[in-house]
C-alpha cells in the first residue's frame, strides 16, 4: 500500500506522521531526507529489539541500543536516569537525535530523556505497538509516572517525526493489540462515528492484522489526534477530548500500582464509566452508551475488577493532573463522534457509575 503522510502543525514545532509497511527498512534514509543529526541512538525494551532489532540496526548502522525495561511500574525517574547515563557514557551533544522504538512507556521516557538532556535533542518517534501508533507517539506528550497518579511528570516536546511500520504489529501479543484497539474506539467515540462503526464492522480483518483494515483505523486515528494537537498544543482546550476514559482509567491504574492492567485495558474500563456516568446524566443516550459497551466488549474480556472499590478510584482521581483549582475536569460523550467537558462531576455520580461496570464500594 502506498505510504500516507499526515501532517501535525503544532507551535512548537511542524512535523509529519508517515505510515508505510516496510518503513522500517529505510528508516535511515527517511532520517537523512529530515536533515536530522548523523549521531542517532536508539531507545528500546530488550523484546523490542530481539524481535525487530535486526532491521533498525541495518537500516541506522546502531549496533548498541539503549535498552531499558518496559512497562508502566518502571515509568518512572530512575529508568530515565539509565537513558541520561548511556547518553553521557556516549558523549551525546546537541547534534544527536534520539530515537524511540518501541510502546508508548519507551516512546514516553525516551521521549523525556530528549526533552530535558542537554535541555533538548532532536526526537524521532519510531512507535511497536498498536496504542502507541495511533496516540501515544503522537501529540509531544512525553513523561513519567509517580506513586502517587500516572504521567504527572512530564512535558511537551514535539517529536521531529513519527515514523510508523504495521508490519511490526505482526508480533504483537493478542492482549496488547486489543489494549490498542480500545484508543482506536476512543477516537470513535470522541470524533468519528464511522471510525467507531468501521472497528464494529472490521473487527475480525484488524484483528487479522490485515493490512488495508490495520490502515484504515491507524491513519484515520492518526489523522484525528493530528487534528486536535494542531489546534490545541498543550491541553488548554480543544485536546482535553483525549483524556476520554482516561480519568478513571489512571487511577485504576494508579490503584493497581501500574501491574494489573494495560493502559488500553483501563482506558476501555474508564470509557465504560464515562458513557455510563453521561447516561445517567441524560447527556448520552441509552442506546449509544450499551453501543459503546458493546463494541469494547466485543473485543475480548477484560481483566476483573470487583476486588477494586470505587473509593480506591476516586482518592487516586483527587490526585490526576486533569485538576484545576480543585476541580476535576471530566470528559462526558453525548454522542458516539461528539463529547463536552464536565467540571461538576460529585463524588456520588462517581461512585454510581463505577459501581455500575462492577467495582465495589
């Protein structure tokens, strides 16, 4: 299939997202054609890199990549201290790029490594995994975790490019695409319901792998978060859509200490809590929120979550970066493809819809 570029114009910094099968393999010319420094260190998780290693290194002539752990429980300060150290050991200057390859855990904290080293080094973003293609690689959200909630460590830094294969997702773990699958229909939801529909309709050809369905559902996804980044660079407004499921699902993941559930897993459980919380609200229709219960149910189970109460959840949302001047900001769907902001949410209304979708009290 011929390449599809869609282009991220933010303030900060103008960048393309280029999806290609095979993109891999010429990664190092697409480097050189983006004038982007010859000194390029790769960051990446050892799976990572035993399964698609061979390529990159070929393509960039790196033979020693970065290796770190991946995984939201080592998102944190002291794996990027590890990056900072390799950097250093290889007397990295300002005329160095760093590369990202893999999730969105490493394209986060490589991410952050190139924002804050030598106050800023050039950042391509070379995302594995289906979530972090279709969201987490692009938008210059980069940071780390904290005991105490998810990402509240962080900066914006606009990568100079994102460059995305679909062939690496052939050896993606069935758990893990589906955890990406969930970002996809957030997107469905807060956007496009054709997108949303297409995923119910094509379900069983992505989750084939099959390549014209895998890049209907990247580029259209792609294509919204380019959209709403290049409108609303730092979250001030228009962005927040893209925290849809994302306030509960931190704190489910906060509360489970970052080991029980992938991001997508949790972001799906928070979606599920928002539809129902704007249902009860009168703000979505019945017949849209079991839609969308539907379709993330269709998908595959998710992980249990009776043994979480809902006062685990909310103490966890006191703590999210989405709180301003003591209110928690919360995003609501009144349609499948349209969303508002709520900043009246009480701990009541809360504690009923995460009741609803099976935690305890």
């Amino acid at each position: 299939m011929p390449a599809l570029r869609i282009d991220v114009a933010t303030p900060s910094r103008a960048y393309a997202v280029t999806i290609a099968s095979g993109l891999l393999d010429g990664i190092g010319a697409s480097l050189d054609a983006l004038a982007l420094p010859a000194r390029r260190f790769v960051v990446s998780s050892p799976l990572v890199w035993r399964l698609h290693g061979s390529r990159i290194a070929k393509a960039l002539g790196t033979r020693e990549p970065i290796l770190v752990p991946d995984g939201e429980r080592y998102k944190q300060l002291s794996t990027v201290v590890r990056i900072y150290d390799a950097l250093l050991r290889a007397n990295a200057d300002r005329a160095s790029a760093l590369v990202t390859f893999g999730g969105g855990v490493i394209g986060d904290m490589a991410g952050f490594a190139a924002a804050t080293y030598l106050r800023g080094i050039a950042l391509v973003q070379v995302p594995t995994t289906l979530l972090a293609q279709v969201d987490a690689s692009i938008g210059g959200k980069v940071g780390v975790n904290h005991a105490v909630g998810k990402n509240l460590i962080g900066a914006f830094y606009q990568p100079h490019a994102v460059l995305i294969d679909p062939s690496v997702l052939g050896t993606l773990p069935r758990r893990e695409f589906r955890a990406g699958l969930y970002e996809v229909i957030k997107y469905g939801i807060t956007s496009s319901r054709a997108l949303f529909d297409r995923v119910a309709r094509d379900r069983k050809a992505i989750f084939a792998r099959e390549p014209e369905a895998l890049a209907a559902v990247i580029g259209e996804s792609c294509r919204i978060k380019a959209e709403v980044v290049a409108s609303d660079e730092r979250e001030a407004g228009p962005r927040r859509i893209l925290n849809f499921g994302h306030t509960a699902g931190h704190a489910i993941e906060a509360a489970t200490k970052y080991r029980r559930f992938r991001h997508g897993e949790a972001v799906a459980y928070g979606m599920l809590v928002a539809a129902r919380l704007a249902a009860a609200r009168g703000a979505l229709s019945e017949d849209d929120c079991q839609a969308i219960a539907g379709l993330v149910a269709s998908l595959g189970p998710l992980p249990p979550i009776g043994d979480i109460s809902a006062a685990q959840i909310l103490d966890a949302m006191r703590h999210d970066k989405k709180v301003l001047a003591g209110r928690l900001h919360f995003v609501l769907a009144t349609a499948i493809g349209a969303t508002a902001i709520a900043d009246d949410v009480t701990e009541r209304e809360l504690t009923s819809a995460l009741t609803a979708i099976g935690l305890g009290r």
